[in-house]
C-alpha cells in the first residue's frame, strides 16, 4: 500500500511540475514533471500487474483447497480455501 501512495503522490507531483513549468516557460521543469509522472505511473501500473497476478494464484490456490478440503471432508481446508479464494477476488479487483 505504501508504494500506491508514493506512486500516487510523485504522479501528482509530477503532473502539478509540468503544469506549472509549462505555465511558466520553465521547459526544464515541465520536462522534469512530465518524467516524473511518466515515472510514478509506470511503476503503479507495475505494482497494479504483480497484484492482480498475487490474486490470480490465490485464487486458483482458494479454489484446490476448497476441493481437497470437500473431498476428504476436511473442513478447516476447505474453510481456508474460500478465505484465500475471496482475498484473491480482492487482490485482482485492487
């Protein structure tokens, strides 16, 4: 979570440099903005990508063991099972 708010932030940052710097004629500074914001999201989209492949595997993990846990009767799996299903359904939708 710390890197979406850091991600979120330079993006912001970023995108108020180039804006001002454009307003002022400051090129340096809107090209500093425009690099920093391309930056921030560039590596949120990356974050954004590992999560959603974390829910994937939770989910398709969720999901066996849901199934182990119905077959051999073992509840405790199959409870786990639903818990890691639904945080992978979370994490992808993150």
């Amino acid at each position: 979570m710390t890197d979406r708010i850091s991600n979120t932030a330079n993006s912001y940052i970023g995108g108020a440099k180039q804006t001002i710097g454009e307003t002022i004629g400051n090129n340096n500074l809107a090209a500093s903005g425009a690099q920093q914001k391309a930056q921030a999201d560039a590596a949120q989209k990356a974050a954004d990508a590992k999560t959603h492949a974390e829910g994937v595997g939770h989910k398709v993990q969720g999901e066996v063991q849901q199934n182990v846990g119905s077959l051999t009767g073992n509840t405790s799996m199959e409870a786990r099972g639903h818990a890691n299903e639904v945080r992978g359904d979370l994490e992808r939708k993150v």
